[in-house]
C-alpha cells in the first residue's frame, strides 16, 4: 500500500511541474513574441499580420514590400521597426501607441498624418540610411510631438525628415539631450 501512495504521489508531482513548464513556456513566448506585417493593408486587418495582428508588448515589424495604414488605436507596441512603408492616417482614430524603440530602416518611411504616442521617455527614435520621416499629425497639439519630446532622436546623414506641422515654435525639435544628426534633407512646413 505504502508504494502506491508513493507512485501516486510522484506522478501528481511531476504532473504539477509539466503544468508550470508549460505555463512558463506560454508567458516567456508571450513576452518576446513578435508580429510581422506580410503584405499591404490597414492594421485593422488580421490578414495583412504574420503570425496575428499585434496584441499590447509586442515587437512589430512593417516588411519590406508592405504599406501599413494604421486606421485604428493600436494596443500599446514594443519596439516598432519600419522596413516598408507605415502611414498613420488622417484621422482621430488612427494613433500608433509605441512603448518601445522606432527604427526606421534605409529606404522605408513612417507617414505621420495621425498621432503617434511614444508612451515611455528614453525610447530612440532612429531613421537609418535613406528612410524618410513625415510628421504631419493630425491634430498639430504639443501631444502629437511625444516621438520628439520622450524620444532620442539619431538621424542618419542621409534621412530624409519632413515637418509639415508644429504645434509651438518656441518648442525646439531637439536639442544636444534628445537628438543627433547630420540632416541630408529637412523640410519645414513644406
């Protein structure tokens, strides 16, 4: 009897640590998992998304070949690379909501016609090689600027930044704290 008792005891333990491993395994894939947008569409949209559409702390990558619209308010990202072309929208629905680092990579481009919240301050917002940035927001109000005001900007000296909208001149676009770079081309209000 006592050997039974034993057997039935060590299989609910090894059933109770199988159980835990794989709830760790789900939580640690959860929290790296990362989303690739495949083909062109509106964020909204589950087909345009490899694996899924993105879910709050994701990392999400714009592949190269694919235009995003962003036509809704997103979960919350993480890092957010830019290799294709992503436009936020015209609209007051349409904000990306980053809580992690922008790469935009050489010849991609991030089209601001919405909003953009870069929630967490010290995030770097990088334009590599020949990507081009658009910031047109929306709204032009001192909450559409948080890419510039939370983030550390590094341009590269053949980016391309094009400020259509500002909302307060008297607010610089960046300073030797937020911003390094060797513009190639910066429009202003064009």
């Amino acid at each position: 009897m006592k050997n039974t008792r034993h057997t039935i005891t060590q299989i609910k333990t090894h059933f109770l640590f199988g159980f835990l491993f794989a709830l760790l395994s789900l939580i640690h894939t959860e929290s790296f998992s990362q989303a690739t947008c495949t083909s062109s569409g509106n964020w909204s949209s589950g087909s345009v998304w490899s694996p899924a559409m993105p879910a709050a702390g994701e990392t999400v990558t714009v592949a190269v070949g694919c235009t995003l619209h962003v036509d809704m308010t997103t979960a919350i990202i993480g890092n957010l690379t830019v290799n294709g072309v992503l436009i936020i929208d015209a609209s007051a629905t349409a904000v990306l909501n980053v809580n992690g680092n922008i790469d935009v990579n050489n010849g991609a481009v991030l089209d601001n016609n919405g909003r953009i919240n870069l929630t967490t301050a010290g995030k770097t917002f990088n334009l590599n090689g020949t990507a081009t940035y658009i910031h047109n927001p929306l709204n032009n109000a001192v909450i559409d600027e948080t890419i510039f005001s939370n983030g550390i900007e590094t341009f590269s000296n053949t980016s391309t930044l094009d400020i259509k909208k500002w909302s307060n001149g008297a607010i610089p676009l960046g300073n030797s704290r937020n911003a390094s770079s060797n513009f190639k081309q910066f429009d202003f209000g064009s």
